[in-house]
C-alpha cells in the first residue's frame, strides 16, 4: 500500500509527526509519505516558501525509515487540489492500494474539497482519530462511513480504493500557528517540534518578526 498525509507543514512539528508514524505503524506499511503543499486551497499561504518548508521536512525525517516525502504537490502550479495528486498516484500505480490520512476534522469538512465526490474511487481514507473526536452524524459523508468502514487494515489491501478506516492517534495538541507565534515573540517553541527543526530555524531566522 501507499500512503500519503498532505499538509501545508509550515513548520513540520510532532502533531504532524507522531501520528504519521502511528498510522505506519497500524497499517503494518513501509513508510508514510509526507505531501507538503504548495497553494493550500483552504487557508491564507505558507508563511515560509516551498523550499523552506521542504528543507525542514526534510531535516525533521532524516532518521526517520518510516516516513517520506513526495514532493509532487510542491513542484506543481496553482492551487494543490488531493484530487489531482490522487489521480496522478493512481496513473502510476495502477491498481495498487492507495491510503489518504486525514484528520477527523478534516474528514468532516470534505464536502469542501474541490471534486470530493471523486475521492473515494481514488482512494482509501484513513482517519486520524484522536480521543473525543466523533464520527460525522448526517450528510453524505455520514452515510460514506455507514457503507465504507472497515475495522481490519488488512481489508485495504484486497482493493484499491474505496475503504474507511480509523487508526486512533495520540492528542498533540500542537499547532504551526502556535510555533510561529512564539518564534516571532522571541519566544521557544522547544519541545513542540523536533530539536532538529528548531535549529534550522534558528540558523536561518525563518518565522521571525
């Protein structure tokens, strides 16, 4: 199986971090593949470029066999529809299974998407479930839940796509904003994101006021 997890990264922290490595680990894969973005269609733009945000997730992994990055989303123009990069996944890997780890949040509000209906068929979802996080109760994408979820990770690998999962993840309550505002206070976000980051940041003086 293959699997992603998208996000603008801005900076890469352990909120992005520890629960990519328990969904490697639930779904008994190889790795998770980081998909940095490069014009978020859902928020205001990256605070740093492309290339810094690629530099820190690349500094944040690098002893890490278990994640990865793809790095299409960062080297295509215009808004980073998931549904492009799932069909462009899709045409290179046939029918191999392919995984979207989500948030539950994130999940909820899919509606919003651009073409959301076309995910399933591209796709398994993979919902990052943290304690409390609850299901959606009405709407189309209650009724995905009731007709696609599977309790097995091993049901992903008899079909390509089409298949809901929950993989139960630790509460990081950790955020970019939280990170950036603390760098731009003069202030350490030491301890929400790895060491390694942290002194790149530094060294470079990204994310200052």
């Amino acid at each position: 199986m293959f699997c992603i997890l998208g996000g603008t990264f801005d900076p890469v922290h352990f909120g992005h971090l520890r629960p990519a490595l328990e969904v490697q680990q639930a779904l008994g894969i190889e790795r998770v593949h980081l998909l940095p973005c490069r014009v978020p269609p859902h928020r205001g733009a990256p605070v740093a470029s492309p290339e810094q945000r690629l530099a820190l997730l690349r500094v944040a992994v690098a002893d890490e066999a278990a994640l990865a990055i793809d790095e299409r989303e960062l080297q295509r123009e215009g808004p980073s529809y998931m549904v492009d990069t799932l069909e462009g996944l899709r045409r290179e890997r046939g029918e191999q299974p392919l995984c979207l780890a989500l948030g539950m949040d994130a999940f909820a509000g899919l509606e919003s998407w651009h073409r959301w209906q076309d995910i399933p068929d591209l796709c398994h979802l993979v919902i990052m479930q943290r304690p409390g996080s609850a299901w959606p109760r009405q709407g189309v994408i209650a009724g995905w839940v009731e007709q696609r979820r599977v309790d097995e990770p091993q049901v992903l690998r008899s079909r390509p796509a089409g298949c809901i999962i929950a993989v139960p993840v630790t509460q990081l309550a950790v955020s970019s904003t939280q990170i950036r505002a603390l760098l731009a206070a003069g202030r350490s976000p030491r301890y929400l994101l790895p060491d390694a980051v942290l002194d790149r940041i530094r060294q470079e003086n990204w994310y200052a006021s």
